[in-house]
C-alpha cells in the first residue's frame, strides 16, 4: 500500500473576529436602551409638578418634585408646570397697552348701577392649583379666567354707584369679584387659583373728566369741612359740658350752705325760744337792750325830757355833727 503525502493543515486562530455590521448593531442596541432608560428617569424641581399621560391618558395626574421613574417616550410623555408661579393678565386693555398709555375704550368700558360709563383696567394674578385639568380641562386657561372675571367685574360694577365704585366700594368690589370668579372657574374645572383681582384704574370717560374732578374737589371740601366742624364741635362741647358740671356744683354747694346755715339758725332760734319761755320777763329785757344797743349807734337820736321841752340847739348841733346818721 503506498501512502499518500499530506500537507499539514494551515492552523487556524482560536476565535475568529466578528463581523463589523455585528459590533455596529450592538452599540446601536446598547445606545438604544441607555436612551429607553434615561428618558424612563426624569426630575422634577421644587417650583414644580408634573402631569404623566400614557398614549394620551393622565395615569398620574400630580408628581410632585423629586425623581420619579416612566415607560419610556413615546409611551409616558411627562409634562411639567411652575405651579409656584403668579401668571398675570390684564382685563380692559392688553399688557402692552399698560406700558406706553394707550387705552382701548370698548374693551375697558363697564355700566354702572346709576347708568353712568366708566373705564377700568384690572389686573387678575392667578396660579395653577390642579395640574392636570389645567393642561387638558380648558384650550385657552387664559381666556377662560379673563370672561369669568369681566363676567362678575360686570355684575358688581352694575350693583353700585359710580361714587362708590371710584371711592369707597373699590376694596370690597376687588374682593367679590375674585370669590365669585374662582367659584365659577371651579364650576369649569379649570385647575386654577386666583390670588389677586386687582382694580388698576378706575376713570370716568374723558369727555365727563372734569365734571367728575369738579364733583370730587367739592365732596372733598366738604369732607373737610365737615371734619373741621367735628373738630371744633369735639372742642367746645367737652369745655360746656365742665363748665356745666363746674355750675352744677357750685350750685350744689351753694344749696347745701343755705340749708345749713338756715338749720344753724333755726336750731339757735329753737335754742334761744327755749331760754326765753323759762325767764320771759328777764331775758325779754335783755334782747330788748341787745337789740338797742345793735340799732341805737347808727340812727340819728333827739332827747326830750319829761316835760316836753327841745332844745333846738341839740338838733343843730346833731345836723353839724358829722359822724351823726340816718
């Protein structure tokens, strides 16, 4: 038998290298998931909500800030709000409007209970209070929160005077008009909050201007007035009313010193009608000299004797006499 030769086989490398349409497909893989788990990851900061849809239904409709976990995009779509945040509009006028000084008559003008025009501008401050129905209840949050307003600013302007809108009322009319339009945009399921409804300016029209600054110069005169006689009535009454009590007790006191005096003198005289009635003879005599000696010093006196006699000289003498009287 003859043998065959053989050459030796080449010898082949332990692994074979793979293909590099392999490697490039497995990077793609592995970028792919990195993306699928970071868009899985996402945060929400402190100012902030989140609202989560799945395919377009809300599977979570507030997430408050921290990191949460998704399905990945397209699947979960994660919408953020600052609901932290005081969003503001302006009803009567745009916010551009406000800064260079142009007015828009037809949409600042509100009738008034005594069928008089007035021009307002009023700032409303609102944030979001309920995430989710604020992004799906409403297209336009905005315009749903100007009607509401401008629907009860409407109703109150007309329940008061023009006076009263453009003094007094204008805290409580602010006040009435937010309260009745969150109730309204709650009805509406807006998932808002008004925090201001703020009366900017309140004006008459321009053509009724001065009679309006005319009405208001003078009821602030007559405030004053009004307040300068309060002053004085504040002033002279209290002094009246002391000088009346001052009166009152003097003449209390004045009363108090006659019946006491009165009582002395009476109970003196009881004392003295007492004394008399036990020697009448005696004591009568005794007053009776008291009382001449009392009268006698200031009475102009003429003696005659028994027999009937004047002697002339004694009442010129007693006319001359210089310390004689009456």
């Amino acid at each position: 038998m003859k043998l065959l030769d053989t050459e030796p086989a080449a010898s082949l490398p332990a692994s074979a290298p793979p293909p590099r349409s392999n490697t490039l497909r497995m990077r793609l893989l592995y970028a792919f998931a990195a993306i699928l788990v970071l868009s899985s990851v996402y945060i929400v900061p402190a100012d902030q909500q989140a609202v989560v849809t799945r395919l377009g239904a809300v599977v979570e409709p507030r997430v408050t800030p921290g990191i949460h976990l998704s399905l990945p995009w397209p699947i979960d779509r994660v919408t953020k709000l600052k609901v932290q945040q005081l969003q503001r509009l302006v009803i009567g006028g745009a916010l551009s409007d406000t800064v260079v000084g142009r007015a828009q008559p037809l949409l600042s003008q509100f009738l008034t209970g005594d069928q008089n025009i007035i021009h307002m501008r009023v700032v409303v401050q609102y944030s979001v209070g309920v995430p989710a129905d604020y992004l799906f209840r409403a297209e336009d949050v905005s315009r749903l929160i100007a009607a509401a307003t401008e629907s009860e600013l409407a109703r109150r302007i007309a329940a008061h005077s023009v006076d009263a809108v453009l003094t007094t009322e204008k805290a409580a009319i602010q006040e009435e008009v937010r309260a009745a339009a969150q109730k309204l945009i709650n009805g509406y399921r807006a998932g808002v909050i008004l925090a201001s409804v703020n009366i900017e300016s309140a004006a008459p029209p321009p053509e009724a201007a001065d009679a309006f600054r005319d009405v208001a110069s003078a009821r602030a005169d007559s405030s004053r007035i009004v307040n300068e006689a309060q002053g004085y009535s504040n002033d002279v009454i209290p002094k009246a009313r002391g000088q009346a009590q001052q009166l009152l007790e003097s003449a209390a006191a004045f009363k108090q010193r006659k019946i006491n005096e009165a009582q002395g003198d009476a109970s003196r005289f009881t004392q003295v009608a007492a004394e008399y009635a036990k020697a009448s003879e005696v004591n009568g005599r005794r007053l009776y000299m008291e009382t001449m000696e009392q009268v006698l010093p200031r009475i102009r006196k003429l003696i005659v004797d028994k027999n009937g006699n004047l002697d002339l000289t004694i009442i010129r003498k007693g006319i001359d006499a210089p310390g004689d009287r009456k």
